[in-house]
C-alpha cells in the first residue's frame, strides 16, 4: 500500500489535491476577508456582527441544500476530471465579481460572490470524493479521503489567515489569481470516465427528495450521514460564534479571530492523520464515540474559560498581547483539542460514504450526504443567531449548544458501530 504521503507523488492524486486545496484557499481567504470587514469596519454590535456572520454563512451553504443532487448526478454520468475544469474555470468569473465588490466595497455585491462559491464548491464537492475510489486502489480509499480532508483543513488555516492579515485590496488581487492557478492544476487531472449513464432530473427538489430516499434507506450510509451533518452543524456554530466571541468577550482584534479558525482548521488536520494511522486504513467508526466524547469535554472546559474571561477595557487586543494573557494558552489548547477530535471523528465517516456503494454512485452518495449536511448547517447558523438574541444568554453560553451537538454525534457513531457488524441485515432499515 502507498501510505498517504507517498500519494502525493501519484498524478493520479496529486492534481485533485491542488486543486481542492486552492479551492478551499479561495473560499476562506475571501469570506473571511467579507466577514471581518463587516465585522471590524462597519458593524458595532454583537446581534449586528453575529446576524451578519450568520447570513454569509447561510448564503454560502444554501446552494449545497438546492443544487447538490444536479451535482452527484452530473458527477456521475460525465467525466469528473472535465467537470472539474469547467467549474474551476467558473471560479475565475466568481472571484472577479467578488474583487470588483471588495474594490467598490460594496457588501451585496461581496454576498453575490460568495453565493457563487457557494454553487462553485456545491458542483466539486461530490467530483472531490467520488474520484478518489476510481483512482485509488481499495487500501488507499481512507489514506486518500484523509489526506483530501487534512489538505481542505490546512487550506481554510491558510485562507483565513490570509484574510484577516491581508488588505482588501491585495485579496482582491489574490482572490483572482489562486482561482487561474486552481484552473491550471485541474487540468492535471487524469480522466474519470464515468462508469453509469443516468438521465438527468433537472428538477432540483425532486432530485433532490428522491436522492435522498434512495440513500438513506442503507442503515451504514443513514447513521453516517447524520453524523456528519451533527458534525457540520458544530462547525456552522463555531464559525458564528467565533468573530463576535473574539471581539466581544476575548476583547480581540480580528486577526485573533484568524488565529482561532486557523488553529481549529489545524487541528482537524492533524485529527484526519491520526485517525489514518490508527485505523491503518480500515474503514470503521471504532473510535469515533471516545472522540467525540472527547471532544465535548473540550468544548465544556472552553466555555467555562470563556465565561471567566475578565472584562477587557481600552484597544482590542492584537495576537501578541492576546497570548502574554495567563489564560490565552488554555483557550488555544481547548481550540486545538476540540478540533483534532472533531477531525478524528469525522474522516472515518467520509470513507463509509465512498465504500459502501458501488463506484458508480459515489457522487450521488456524496451528494446526498451534503444535502442534509447543508439543511443542518443552515438550520445551526440560523438557530444559534436566534440563541444569542435570547435574554440573558451571552455568547460563551452558546456553546452548550455544541456540547448537545457533540452528544447527539455520540449516539449517531454508537449506531454506525454496531451496524458495522450487521451491514447486510435487511431489518436494520432505519
């Protein structure tokens, strides 16, 4: 077997990794560089900063629930490497109409742009998994996926930082740029011819409803499925809370908050290569409870910190002033294990998705999970902006609500355990 790293030698894997890695680049890098300049610049408020945060959140995931069972239908009946062009020579459209709104600083424009990623990574999402069992062999299924996963975490790391130290202007520039170099590297990629020929329905919300009941009738695929929408909705809540949290009770600047997401994108890296390493390529939930578990004692030792933050007076804090803070590295600690669990937890689930069905459903199989992924994670966002607005209710008290999440994410992989033993047993339909 080649081991994960050595896949990077592969042509037949390296391409997709460029190119998902500059993608991922190119949707934080921009949306934070958005929510940070709102946040910073033009709102004053934690309901104005968290209600805006949670609308590009919302808008960014709402063409996932419209458009993703076109998109594993389409993945599925042409050549996936071609598609693959074609959309990342979309993104080079997109990412020109999101720098003209950040030269003219006009946010609504900025919004148009983020729906356009939005559909951008709608249509590559299920291509991204879909193609790895065709080009891998079966024992490098789940060293592939977790380094896909590792790669998108470290690509969010680096675009979030880039867009909270970097100026609007050169973002703009920058923006353009990754998005022709995104472009160039998929057209490195081997053909996926498709192994099916579907006739498409172009009626998004029948496709959708019947895309759906087709998969999670298959009790391994429904349990991890929901897993992994319990897990994205985590994520969703997080990346709400985290700008307002940062500014309002960390008494932060914004490029703390970059620290924050970074250190989170990190940590589900290095949680996507430990969990490679201890399941030495086998596909299974064995770990996944404890890690969860895990991880929700993290998110419970964080919010107290948060709660017992003392009140901050005068300038918001820089990165280097946040860190001499006694506390500050107990923060980052509890963000790192929150997050190494979390990508622990969740890579495994990946796998069950591109192996429990024959390859030539994969896409859809993909695209059915980010359906129901993007309703919860549009449901959290929404939700937890209706939490904060709540009397009495602060920010940090906000992440009981992960911590409910992380349960519920406990129980979801309890399932999918057992049902490992049993994954032909027609009575175990959910």
């Amino acid at each position: 077997m080649i081991g994960a790293l050595g896949l990077m030698k592969e042509r037949r894997f390296l391409p997709l990794f460029v190119t998902q890695f500059l993608g991922a680049f190119n949707d934080n890098l921009f949306k934070n560089a958005m929510i940070f300049f709102a946040t910073y610049q033009i709102f004053n408020s934690v309901e104005e900063e968290t209600r805006f945060s949670a609308i590009a959140t919302g808008i960014f995931i709402l063409p996932f629930f419209l458009f993703s069972a076109l998109a594993g239908q389409l993945a599925d009946s042409y050549d996936k490497a071609r598609i693959m062009r074609i959309i990342k020579a979309a993104e080079v459209g997109i990412m020109l109409v999101g720098a003209a709104g950040i030269f003219i600083k006009s946010l609504p424009l900025m919004l148009v742009a983020l729906v356009g990623m939005g559909v951008h990574s709608t249509f590559f999402g299920p291509i991204k998994y879909a193609i790895i069992p065709q080009h891998m062999a079966e024992d490098e299924v789940l060293g592939a996926t977790g380094m896909v996963e590792a790669g998108t975490y470290i690509a969010i790391l680096c675009g979030t930082i880039a867009g909270g130290l970097i100026s609007p202007t050169f973002a703009a520039f920058a923006v353009i740029g990754v998005a022709c170099i995104g472009w160039l590297a998929s057209l490195k990629i081997p053909p996926a011819p498709p192994l099916t020929k579907l006739k498409i329905d172009y009626n998004i919300f029948r496709s959708s409803y019947r895309l759906i009941a087709a998969t999670m009738h298959i009790r391994r695929l429904y349990l991890a499925i929901i897993a992994i929408s319990v897990f994205w909705t985590i994520a969703a809540v997080l990346g709400v809370l985290f700008p307002p949290l940062v500014k309002n009770v960390f008494h932060a600047q914004k490029d703390v908050a970059s620290v924050f997401l970074g250190i989170f994108s990190v940590g589900i890296a290095i949680g996507s290569v430990i969990i490679n390493r201890l399941l030495k390529g086998e596909v299974s939930a064995k770990y996944a409870v404890a890690s969860v578990l895990a991880m929700a004692v993290f998110v419970i030792d964080f919010h107290f910190t948060a709660r017992f933050w003392p009140v901050g007076e005068g300038p918001l804090l820089d990165t280097a002033d946040f860190i001499a803070h006694p506390a500050a590295w107990h923060v980052l600690a509890d963000l790192a294990m929150i997050a190494i669990t979390g990508g622990m937890f969740v890579v495994p689930l990946y796998a069950f998705l591109t192996t429990t069905v024959e390859k030539s459903q994969t896409a859809r199989t993909v695209a059915a999970n980010n359906i129901v992924n993007s309703g919860a994670m549009v449901i959290g966002s929404v939700g937890i902006f209706g939490i904060t607005n709540i009397p009495g209710v602060s920010v940090a008290d906000c992440m009981w609500v992960v911590v409910a999440l992380c349960l519920a994410s406990a129980w979801c992989a309890w399932r999918l355990r057992q049902a490992e033993h049993a994954p032909h047993d027609p009575d175990l339909i959910p």
